[in-house]
C-alpha cells in the first residue's frame, strides 16, 4: 500500500503561514498579499517569537522584517507592556480560538495611539499549535471623533436644560407621541419627561386644553403639508389643574422620500405675556375719550350703562381706591385746621367756666 506524504513534513516547525497555507511555496504570494492590506498585521510562531509582518505594521512600530523576524515582544517593548502581551499570548494559545482586546501603544514617533487587538491561533494540521496571526486596528481618531461628539452633545444638552420651556420630538400621530422631551418639562407642564415619553402616564395631547385641541391640530397639519415651520399658541392643564398658556416653535422632519417622520420644536409658558397684553388692552380702553356725568361724575361704559367712577377703573384696570380729603377740601369742609378744627367742640359765647 502506498502512503501518502504529509504535507506538514519537512516545514519549518511553528510557521503559520505554512501551518494555514499547506505550502511553503505560498509564503510570497501570501505575504504580497498582508502588504497590500492597510490594517497592521503580525506572525508569531509556537515559541511567541515573531516571523513576519505586513508594511502596514512596519509603518506604525518604526520596526522592519529584518529587525523584527526572530524577537519576541521582551525585546520590542517596555517589560511591563511586554508582559502582557506574553500573558495573552500564551492565553490564547492555550484555549485557541480568538482573541479582541484594547490598548493604547505607541506608534513610530512615539505618539500613544488606541489600538484594538484582533489576534487567532493558528493550529496546524493534526491540531498542533503552529503560532498567531494577529492585527492592529488604529482607533484613535475614531476615539476622539466620539469624544467630540460626546462634547458638543454634552454643551447641547447643558444649553437646552437651560432655555425656559420644553425642547421636543415627538411622532405626527393622533396623540403626538414624545420620543424626546427635555428637563424643561417638569417647569412647563408639571410631569417629569418620562411621564411623557412614549406617552408613559399620559400623551402630550392629554394636556392640550379640550377647546384648543382642534385648532394645535389643524395649524400643525397646514405646517406638515406644506413643509414649513408653524408657530401656535394655545393652552395646556398642568399636572397641577392649572390653565397656562404656551407657544409651540416647530417644524417637519422629513424622510428622503419625503415622508414627515417627526415633528421638533420648542414650547415655551407665555402666560405671564398674555396676561400682560390683556392688560394693554383693557388700559387701551381707557385711553379712549370717556364720556363723564357733569353732576355725579359716573362714567358711561361700552354698553351704555352708566358706571360709579370707582367700579369702571376696578373693572378695566384692575385698580383699587381707597377714600381721603386733599388739603383743599379739608379747608373747605372744617376750616382752617381741617378734620382737627371741626373735631373740637366749638365755644359758645357767654358760657361760664364750668358751667
């Protein structure tokens, strides 16, 4: 019977690329191939000394094959960080498999750099260890571009915890369904935003005052057709009963296929400024030419009642009036000393002392 020869025979012992090719011959080819990949790559034998790298790794440790082929990690890095290395090696040799970790190293100029560690141990045929091959992905930027974002989302957020009223996104459906509603909820409406987030206790719509419903509904459905921005101002019942009047900034976000997919904006309390131009209004009314009685000095009103001076003012102006003497109607009235004079018994002419 004749045996078939082993392709693993005679191959120098622990390679991994012989150990995963099946041929000495595919080393070239194979390394052609690591070069042309970007991500740094790595080869070590079963004794954790390395054999080969690809261009990309060389680029970022400074280290050439040459330089690098036959060393082991003790003889490339600082003892400390060596022995780690050692220590997951030797780990993933024993239980084979995969091995993903992070780190920070550093590169050929010394810069630190974030890399995550993507390591295999390649078995040869029989299962015996043959060695790892291992690669470096560079995450530094990527690192510090989420480090950016977290910044800016950060500044936005401190931003928006501080504008007076209820940053907002919620769902174009029948009961605005808050997908987002920022701390400023709690102030404007007196639930806390996860009451309100995907109407958890109760729907945005449930707050709208019954007799503005129809009119939030119909300006924000005019602004959703058309793609513009819309601006309403309406009542809401707070979670303490109480009416207040808000104004909603807001506007479409659409889909590419042109698809309104949510509604943002900004509801802010505008009662104090209702309360205000209502004011102005009844003042306004006052500003008028009144007609004024010669006799008792009634006003007449709007209705054609005539009104005492007093209840007009309390009723337009919300004044109150309280009653006294200037100093000239006190003369007139008691005399030269006033309330005091006309307080004193008056003397009569004749009487005896005593009497």
């Amino acid at each position: 019977m004749k045996r078939t020869r082993n392709p693993a025979a005679g191959k120098r012992p622990g390679d991994p690329i012989e150990a995963y090719s099946g041929s000495p011959g595919c080393r070239s080819c194979i390394q052609q191939v690591l070069d042309a990949v970007p991500v740094p790559i790595f080869l070590k034998d079963a004794a954790f000394r390395y054999l080969g790298c690809n261009s990309a790794f060389s680029s970022f440790t400074g280290l050439t094959l040459k330089k690098l082929s036959g060393r082991t990690v003790y003889d490339i890095a600082p003892e400390s960080l060596a022995r780690m290395y050692d220590r997951m090696d030797r780990d993933l040799m024993k239980k084979g498999g995969r091995q993903t970790y992070q780190w920070q190293v550093a590169d050929a100029k010394g810069l630190p750099r974030d890399v995550i560690y993507d390591k295999t141990a390649v078995r040869a045929p029989g299962g015996k260890a043959a060695g790892i091959i291992g690669a470096m992905i560079d995450i530094t930027e990527l690192l510090r571009a989420r480090d950016r974002a977290e910044e800016k989302t950060r500044m936005l957020e401190t931003m928006i915890a501080g504008l007076p009223g209820m940053v907002y996104r919620c769902r174009d459906d029948a009961s605005w369904t808050m997908i987002y509603a920022s701390g400023g909820c709690l102030a404007l409406t007196g639930y806390r935003p996860e009451d309100l987030v995907m109407n958890a206790r109760l729907s945005y719509d449930d707050l709208i005052h019954p007799s503005d419903r129809a009119l939030v509904r119909h300006e924000i459905s005019s602004g959703v057709e058309n793609g513009k921005p819309f601006r309403i101002e309406y009542r809401i019942i707070t979670a303490a009963g109480d009416e207040k009047w808000v104004a909603e900034h807001g506007t479409p976000v659409r889909a590419s296929s042109g698809k309104t997919i949510f509604l943002e904006g900004f509801i802010s309390d505008i009662s104090g400024a209702r309360e205000l131009e209502e004011s102005r209004r009844e003042l306004g009314q006052l500003g008028k030419l009144l007609t004024v009685c010669s006799g008792c000095r009634k006003i007449k009103g709007s209705g054609g009642f005539w009104e005492k001076f007093e209840n007009y003012f309390q009723q337009h102006a919300g004044a109150s009036f309280s009653h006294g003497l200037c100093d000239a109607c006190a003369v007139e009235l008691y005399g030269p000393g006033g309330k005091k004079a006309a307080s004193r018994p008056k003397k009569i002419r004749g009487a005896k002392k005593g009497s």
